[in-house]
C-alpha cells in the first residue's frame, strides 16, 4: 500500500496544530483528578504499550493524582514487539511507577481455540481485536478488584478514523487525550520532557508482527492529522487537497475512514418502543 509522507520521526507539526501545552497539561490534569474524585475511586489503571499515547498519557497521571494511584499494566503476549516491551518496563522503572507485567497469550489461546481456530491459523484482524479486548478484560478486573477507574490513551486522530478496537483499547473509562490529535500529544510530550525515542516513535497497534499503523491507514500522522484538523472545520474534499498540496484520492480516503467508523463513537442503538405503543 502506497504511504503518504515520510518517517514520523520528527516531523514539523503545522503551526495551526500547535497547542498551549502549559494549558493543555494543566487542563488534563484537573480533568483527570475530578474524574477520580467524582467517581470515589482510589487511583486509575491503564496499560503501557511503549508507544506515545501511552507514554504521555502515564505522565500525565502521575502529576494530576500521584504515583502511588497509577498502576500500569505492560500486557505482551508471543507476537508483541520485544522492543516496545522493552521500553514500556524503562519507561515505567524511570517513572517510579507500581507496574505488572501480565502475558495475555493464553487468554487469547483460549478463546480461539473455544471458537474452533489455532493460534497462527486465526484470521489475522479478528484475532488482534481479540488481543486488544483481552487487555481490556485484564484492565477493568483490576480496576474493579481495586476500585479505580481504567484511563484510556486514545487520541483524537484515532478516534476520529476509527482506528481503534471497539470494546477493545476503546474501551475505557476516561480518554484524557481524547481531543488530541497524535501530533500535538507529541507536542505535550516534549513539552513534559519525556523520552525523544517514545514520543517520535512510529506508531504500531502491536496486535500482529510487523504492524504498523501507516501502512495500515496509507498515510502517517504528518499527513493525516491536518486533513483531519480542516475536515472538522469543515472544508470540503477539494479545498483541502488544494490547500495541502495533497492527493484528493487520499483526502476521500481519510473522509471515508471517519464516516464509516461512526458507530464506533456512538452507544449502540436502542430500538425505542415506550414511546411508540
């Protein structure tokens, strides 16, 4: 698949993407502790991949409730990325942070072979929606064994394409950067001073050998994000092609991509009878 734009190592955010990052963090933070607060939790539970989102959204955490109501879960199973394991334990241990580290593989295993498939045999997509739901299984039983809430790390960019697993990574209690797109969570990250290599760092969902999400979507942030940022100011196909010297194939690309994933951003539809009888 073609891909769009080149590494997503330090690329040059648009100055119509940047951000206060001091308000921004400030904002957070409050966000996150009324939440706890209001909900009479005792902290929250999220999971740590190695990856941006969760890099910043970890910090975050830490400064708005304290590092002993943090608990993250760095949840590999035997296809994950030695690499990203690597980096969510170093990122964790510089943090100070109580972390577990909790294989997820047989819990896959288990529920692939309860549906007649073996592991490497599994359709490739559905067993890593299977993967990400299992974390999120894993997530609330200690959130509920805890009593804290599960914190999300999903974006803005993600949310909008759809490029989530539904009641998977999107299933969540709280989504902090949830207004954010990928590139200005990068922003905040150097703003916060965090590791270079885990802020930049080319995105990949993990949930098979080799994932990475611009090859998936056709495009990397760079591009996507600021025809995302002109599609919610609602500009048309042609006028962000024009005005980002782009392809318009790929512009209706991304329009498609929002489009078709809006039952991912909405409750599930209720047949309404009450009313009718």
């Amino acid at each position: 698949m073609l891909i769009y734009g080149d590494t997503e190592l330090r690329y040059k955010v648009p100055d119509f993407l940047k951000i206060d990052c001091k308000k921004v963090f400030s904002l957070i933070t409050d966000f996150i502790k009324t939440k706890v607060e209001e909900a009479k939790a005792r902290g929250i539970v999220m999971g740590l991949s190695g990856g941006t989102d969760s890099t910043v959204t970890a910090k975050l955490a830490v400064e708005a409730l304290g590092r002993d109501n943090v608990l993250v879960l760095i949840m590999p199973e035997v296809e994950s990325s030695p690499e990203d394991i690597k980096d969510a334990v170093e990122y964790a241990e510089m943090l100070g942070l109580n972390y577990k580290r909790i294989e997820i593989t047989g819990i896959v295993e288990s529920v692939l072979k309860s549906c007649g498939d073996d592991y490497y045999s599994a359709p490739r997509i559905a067993k890593g929606n299977v993967k990400a739901r299992a974390r999120m299984i894993v997530l609330y039983y200690f959130a509920n064994k805890m009593n804290r809430l599960v914190l999300g790390t999903g974006n803005k960019s993600e949310i909008l394409l759809g490029y989530f697993t539904k009641y998977g990574d999107g299933g969540v209690d709280l989504l902090p950067l949830g207004d954010l797109f990928k590139s200005q969570v990068r922003l905040l990250g150097d703003f916060l001073e965090l590791p270079e290599k885990l802020v930049w760092k080319s995105p990949s969902p993990g949930l098979w050998p080799g994932h990475k999400a611009a090859e998936e979507l056709g495009a990397t942030y760079e591009v996507i994000d600021p025809i995302l940022y002109l599609f919610e100011k609602g500009r048309s196909s042609d006028e962000i092609a024009k005005e980002l010297k782009t392809e318009r194939s790929l512009v209706d690309r991304i329009f498609q991509m929002v489009r078709g994933s809006e039952h991912k951003r909405r409750m599930p539809p209720i047949c309404r009878i009450t009313q009718s009888c």
